[in-house]
C-alpha cells in the first residue's frame, strides 16, 4: 500500500471515527414525549400521543396511576382511557394486552414508536361511583376550560419513571395554561413543558381557559392566581388580595421568606355541585387546586383564606419532609407512610395556629377553631385508634378514619406544639422543629418511618419521645385538659351553656336541591313545636337571609345567638304538598333560650398563673397578660 494510499485510509478513518463519535454525542437522550391535543375534542374526549423512547425490551407495560399523592384513595385513571393503539415507525399496529385497569403490555416493543389514546374526564362521569374528588380529578368542557392533573392523562413504562418527560399542549385559540410549571417555549397554538421525570409531572397541573389570572408578589416568590368562573361571579383579583395576607402571614410565620420561587392557585368555581357532592382542594408542591363553590365575595374570600393556608403549608411538608413512601410513590401499589399525623394533621395545625399567631384571628375565634376540631374527632372518629396504625392502612382497613387527620391529627400538632414550648420555656415550637427537619432532610432527602420519632426526640428533648409512644403510636386519647391548661386555657369536656333554639330537629341534606332539610323531628325541642317544622321541610331562609350548606353553621352559631329571647323569627320552608309537589311556608314564632349540654368548651382561665400566661405569650405570639383573679362574691349590704 502506498504512502498516499496509507494517508487516504488513515484520513477517511479519522473521519469516519470523528462523525461517528460526533453522531453518537449528538444522540439525543432517551425521553418520553407526549402531546394533549385540547382543539380537538370527540365526544367529551381529548386525544393523548406518546412519543415513545428508545425501548430495550421485547415487551413493556404502559401505567396509568391507581392511586395519586395527597388522595389517599382510589382513582383508577385508567378507567377513563379508551382506544388504547401502539404503533411501529411505519404506522403499523402492535400486539396490546389490557392486562388490568390501569396497565397495557406492549409486545414487539423494540419497534415501538408511537401509543396514542383517548381520555375522558372525571368530572361528568355517568357512573356515581367512578366520580373522583374534584380537586384531584380532570376536566374537559369544550372551548370553555380543560382543568388537567396530568396524571390523569399521562402515564408511564413499568420501570421508567425517572426517564424526562416534554409535555406538548395544543390549545384553542385564547387560552392560557396556569399552572406553577415555566413554560419552555410557547405560541399561540401550542405550549412545551420540560419535566425531570414522571413524580415531577404528576405533581404538576394545568388549567386552561380564557385567563381570568393576577400575579402577586412576596419578597423573591411570584404567585399565580387563576379563577375558571363561568358565571364570571368570583374574579381572581380579589381573591389574589385575600391570598396576599394569608401569605404574609405565612411568609413571616416562617422566619421572613417562602421556600419556593413560584407558586400557583388554580380555582374553579363550579355553577352547581359537582358529582362527590364535596369542595375543597389538592396540594402539591408548588401549586394547588381548588374546587370551591359560588358564595357572597365576604365568605368566599374566608372560605379561600382558610383552604388556601392549608394547602400552600404543604411546601413544608411533605415537599421539604417525607418519607421514602413519599419521596419514591408506588402509582399502584403504594405502601402509605404512618405519618399522616405530621402531613396532615401538623399542615392543618399551622393552617388555624399561623392565623392566631399573625393576629389574624383574635383568641376567641382561635379556641373556637381548636374546640371544633375536638367536636368532630372525638364525634365520628375513633378517638383510641393508634395514628399510625390508621395512616399505613388508611386505603383499607381504616378508610373511613382518614378525615381524622384534619382532626386528630391538627390536635396531636396543637399538643406537641405546646409540649415543644413547655420543655423550652417558651423558646422551641413545632414550628421551629419543622424547620430543623427542613434543613436535615430537605427536597431531596427522604426520612425512614420507623426512625422518625426518634431522629426528633434527638433534635429535642427525650420526653417527645415518650408523647409519640402514647399518643400517637399509642392508644391514650390526647390530654388535652393538662396541655391547655399549660397556657391558661380551661378545658371542660361538657359544660351548661344557655342558647337561642334552632328547633332541635335532625337536619340533613338534599343533594339534588342542595337544600338543608328536616330529616326527622322526634326530639324536637318547644321552639321547633312551636314553629312547627315537619319531616321533610327545606329550609330556604331565616329573617329572610338565604340558607344555604356553606353558611347554615354562621347562621345557627352566630347570628341567631346574637336575638334576644322573645324576638320575632321567620323561617321560609318548601314543604311536599299531597302531590309530592314543593310549596313554600312561612313558619313564625319568637327567639326561645333554652339550657342545653355545651360540648368541649374553652375559655381563657381567669385563674391562670404568670408561668401559664407566659408560655400562651409565646405560643400565641401575643403579650404577657396580668393574670386576673376570680374573686370571692362580695356580701350582699
């Protein structure tokens, strides 16, 4: 071979070598690519196109998620997927197999190229029992709003959740997507969003519509507030005022900043109840959704207040401290965490405890909200069940313990709270506590259930310790008596109290009305004979303000205890006529006081010590009151 020829092979070589090794850089990763064609909707139903990545085996199974954080129940999303097609580079269809609700197999998988299916949403399901709580389900109304928790409409192979995720969304023409996500380009047909991997985009939604959006500003975080309203009653700018001060009062609740730079409320108002027959809203680690009914702009921004300092406490917990069970979540078989006592019950806490410690609520209105949440454990729930027995068996055997949480749970943060204060002498809280769990633990750290309780005894005191074995591994119901009485608050478990008389019937609800009805009268005390309610009554309004389920508890509670015995009252029913037909009656009588058996009552204790008034200072944020004696009753002259 000659020189020349020698040159012209080792050049072509090198050529070779270098294009082929530039090819190889230049590959792209593997990724899944999915588009939600929103334009192009088909009987209620938007199509899903996945873009497969490079596959390595005969056969692969497609996952829809069974179960979803935050839900703690069933969802089944692959109940609402139909026409299920893989297909090869040449369009040609692949052998599938529905292996069960929410999984498909692929076969000749190396050759995959495309998957593509339909789905329909959750919220106008035909079957009752399929319906999905709102805030956690998905919403298709044609060129009005597509509300997309994006696992209900994307998936994942079995094995492959930490694969990247681009998601495509084509959109009619005006829409805008909320959501906390950064676009990663955007016209006016079709957004692009870039995801880490499948736990990332689950915990992502969409909403699109016609804006109705404002952006507020604290400090380094930018927060989205968008409202889908179709009566166009409730706006985002007034809603995005009422979120503002619930912010900051979180923002300097945890120590002057927000641990997220971005942030979302998405919140839609329905026109009428949705199938659950339920409101609220679903957290997730920098969004959340809300669905919440029309109500006078007073109560809906209470209301908003309320729900939303609930849900954006979740950016604590579980975004900065979870479990294993939490940081890598099973979509169909998950193992849940004992710890629902810390992401439930200790966000709820902070929810009602960050509005008393920024004076947003006054001490009476505080007590009010811990009494209620004592009320309703100790009523429905199982008040000896072990807490974190009920959380790791709560999609099961203990089901219908969970809203304890809300409950319980806020309760068991309330003692620990205050037991934190006691052992510090004011100076250590569940709040600070939180935050040393952020700082070890963090994002990207999971904590281990069973060492939990004693990686916090270590960051505190040994006695926490001991409150975690009784209380809440254990059976001991809470001893709420000795912790309120730490900071001067007196407990008493029942208590006389004189009130003005809703009747004492039964009340109960009329779903397809949306009425509070009469649902029996046996027991009836001489106000409600006197007006003469009967079984089946609707009640509609009272001194001509309308009765409504969102408001019939400010109604009884407050403004009916604020008549004077002797005043007059009328009640506006609709009551069934002989043909089943609704006529409407007004029932008169005069306000009735009447002794009655007032359940777990708080009030502050006149008699508390300086150490107890001390230690509510620092629980409450508020100042040292001098304690005020209960003196002997003086002799009459």
């Amino acid at each position: 071979m000659t020189i020349l020829k020698k040159l012209l092979l080792l050049g072509l070589c090198l050529h070779l070598y270098i294009a082929g090794h530039a090819a190889q850089q230049e590959s792209p990763s593997p990724k899944y690519t999915f588009t939600v064609d929103l334009t192009k909707v088909r009987n209620d139903r938007v199509q899903v196109t996945l873009q497969a990545p490079a596959l390595s085996t005969e056969e692969v199974v497609y996952i829809m998620p069974k179960i979803v954080p935050g839900t703690y129940s069933v969802s089944d999303f692959g109940k609402y997927v139909t026409s299920f097609t893989a297909l090869d580079a040449k369009g040609n269809p692949l052998p599938v197999q529905q292996l069960d609700t929410n999984r498909w197999k692929i076969s000749n998988a190396l050759a995959l190229h495309k998957v593509t299916y339909w789905v329909d949403d959750t919220f106008d399901t035909p079957k009752k029992e399929d319906a999905l709580f709102e805030p956690g389900g998905t919403n298709i109304e044609e060129n009005r709003n597509f509300l997309l928790n994006t696992f209900g409409f994307v998936g994942y192979f079995d094995g492959m959740k930490q694969l990247p995720y681009e998601l495509n969304i084509t959109k009619p023409p005006g829409f805008y997507g909320s959501t906390a996500l950064q676009v990663t380009s955007s016209t006016d047909s079709t957004d692009r969003y870039v995801l880490p991997n499948y736990m990332e985009l689950a915990d992502s939604p969409l909403m699109y519509n016609r804006p109705d959006t404002t952006v507020i500003t604290l400090g380094n975080t930018k927060v989205l507030v968008s409202v889908y309203s179709p009566t166009g009653n409730i706006t985002s700018q007034p809603v995005a005022a009422t979120v503002k001060s619930i912010l900051e009062a979180q923002r300097s609740y945890l120590g002057g900043t927000l641990p997220v730079e971005k942030y979302a409320f998405i919140i839609y108002v329905p026109e009428r109840v949705g199938k659950t027959g339920a409101y609220g809203a679903l957290e997730h680690s920098y969004s959340s959704v809300y669905f919440l009914p029309e109500m006078p702009e007073a109560q809906f921004s209470s209301t908003i207040r309320d729900v939303a300092a609930h849900e954006f406490f979740h950016i604590v917990t579980p975004l900065s401290i979870h479990s294993e069970e939490i940081g890598n979540f099973d979509y169909i078989n998950p193992k849940m965490s004992e710890h629902l006592w810390l992401y439930e019950g200790v966000t709820e806490y902070f929810a009602s405890h960050v509005q008393a410690y920024e004076k947003l609520y006054d001490l009476d209105e505080y007590l009010e909200k811990l009494r209620e949440y004592i009320i309703s454990s100790k009523s429905y729930y199982n008040d000896t069940l072990p807490f974190t027995q009920m959380s790791a068996q709560v999609l099961d055997k203990y089901e219908k313990e969970y809203g304890n949480v809300y409950q319980k749970g806020a309760l068991i943060g309330l003692v620990l709270d205050i037991t934190l204060r006691d052992l510090s002498g004011g100076a250590y809280g569940l709040r600070n506590l939180m935050l040393d769990l952020s700082k070890t633990y963090g994002k990207q750290n999971s904590f281990k259930d069973e060492e939990l309780f004693d990686k916090i005894a270590a960051i505190t005191y040994p006695e926490v310790r001991e409150f975690f074995s009784k209380y809440v591994e254990g059976s001991n119901p809470l001893p709420l008596e000795e912790t309120f009485r730490k900071v001067g608050i007196r407990y008493e478990p029942t208590a006389t109290q004189r009130v003005i008389s809703y009747g004492g019937f039964v009340p109960g609800y009329d779903p397809d009305t949306e009425k509070i009805t009469v649902a029996d009268t046996e027991g009836m005390d001489k106000f409600g004979q006197q007006m003469g309610f009967q079984t089946g009554d609707q009640l509609l309004d009272l001194n001509g303000t309308a009765i409504t389920p969102l408001n019939i508890r400010e109604l009884l509670l407050e403004e009916l205890q604020q008549m004077q015995p002797g005043d007059k009252i009328t009640i506006t029913v609709a009551r069934p006529n002989g043909n089943g037909k609704l006529k409407k009656k007004k029932l008169r009588g005069n306000a009735t006081a009447l002794d009655g058996q007032a359940l777990h009552m708080l009030r502050p204790d006149p008699d508390a010590t300086p150490d107890a008034l001390a230690l509510r200072a620092a629980w409450l944020n508020s100042p040292i009151e001098a304690p005020v004696p209960t003196l002997p009753e003086q002799p009459k002259p």
